[in-house]
C-alpha cells in the first residue's frame, strides 16, 4: 500500500476499513508514523529509482511464471529475501524467470501499477548463480514488457542495499525519492 505525500489524517482509517481489523500490510511513502492503534512490526528506509535509460529489451531464456510456479517463487525469495513476496504475488503483474537445469534460479516481476508505472519488484538470483548478470537481464526484460504497454518502470530498494542501488544505476535507473518502509498491522476493533 502507499499514501500520497500529505494524506490527511483520515487516510489511515480509510485503509483501516478497505482491509479488515488486524490486518498486517506492507506500506511505503513518505511517512514515518501511524496513528494510535496501529502496530509497526518492521520498518527501513529505501530508495525509490526511475528508470530514465534502461536499455529495455526482451530475454530470451526468460520464462512467464504462473500460479505453478508459486512453490519454487516462494522458496527462492526465502532463500534470498528481496522484499515482501506472497503467495498470491504473482497475480499483481507479469514474472519472469530463468531457470538453470529445471530449477527456478532468477526472477523478476511487476506489483505495484499507479497511473503510467510499474513496479520491477521481487528481483532476486539464487546466491549460487550470482555474478552472471541474471538480475540485470531479467529486469531489462521485465522493463521491456513495462514499456510496451505505455508505462515506464520504477522500483525501491533499501538504502542499506547498496550493491543493488549501483546495478540499477548501472542499468539506467536513477534514485528520484528516498521513501520509508513500513509493516503495520490494522487495529483489531
């Protein structure tokens, strides 16, 4: 979930009452706090970057990853912990994967789409197939497909993860804000 810049201060109850009581949600943005009621169980800084000069283009090794695909997904973000990934992530956007001797070794997708963008989310390589430059192409390949439907590609990293800040630099992204990561939990009444 994300809150614009200066949401009033009933912006939160609405997002109380889209989602239930005691719910736990992912938000991002520029806050810092929630209101009384609200439970935080993590928080971090980030970076937001804008892809400005990506050299976009499809991948041939890259697979489209479905609903089969969500154990081997889920096992290799737990082995890698790129950032919130669930069970029913996959429907937010096309992923992608590459996958070495049958097994799910790379991947890359779409989450969040505010009008004009889309999210490069969950990129992650198996630790044992790092320096290959898999990343690199699956997010040039996911940007392709962003793209090719009129948007342009956006993504968050966390401040602390500076190796992945300088690839996307490398690729043609640039830092625009640095933004706020929180897991809050809905009040429960």
């Amino acid at each position: 979930m994300a809150l614009p810049d200066g949401a009033p201060a009933g912006a939160f109850d609405d997002l109380a009452a889209l989602v239930g009581p005691g719910v736990e949600l992912g938000l991002t943005g520029p806050l810092t706090d929630v209101p009384d009621g609200w439970a935080i169980g993590w928080a971090g800084d980030g970076v937001q970057m804008v892809a400005v000069g990506v050299d976009a283009q499809p991948d041939d090794e890259a697979v489209v990853l479905g609903a089969a695909d969500v154990p081997e997904m889920l096992d290799l973000v737990d082995r890698t912990q790129p950032g919130p990934f669930r069970p029913r992530t996959v429907e937010l956007g096309t992923y992608l994967g590459i996958r070495r001797e049958g097994r799910l070794v790379a991947m890359a997708g779409e989450r969040m789409r505010p009008p004009g963008w889309t999210e490069v989310s969950a990129v992650c390589t198996d630790p044992d197939h790092r320096g290959q430059g898999l990343a690199a192409r699956l997010v040039r390949a996911v940007a392709h497909g962003v793209r090719e439907r009129g948007d342009e590609a956006i993504l968050h990293a966390a401040s602390a993860n500076e190796d992945a800040i300088r690839l996307y630099e490398r690729l043609g992204f640039e830092v625009r804000r640095p933004v706020r990561f929180v897991v809050a939990r809905t009040p429960e009444g």
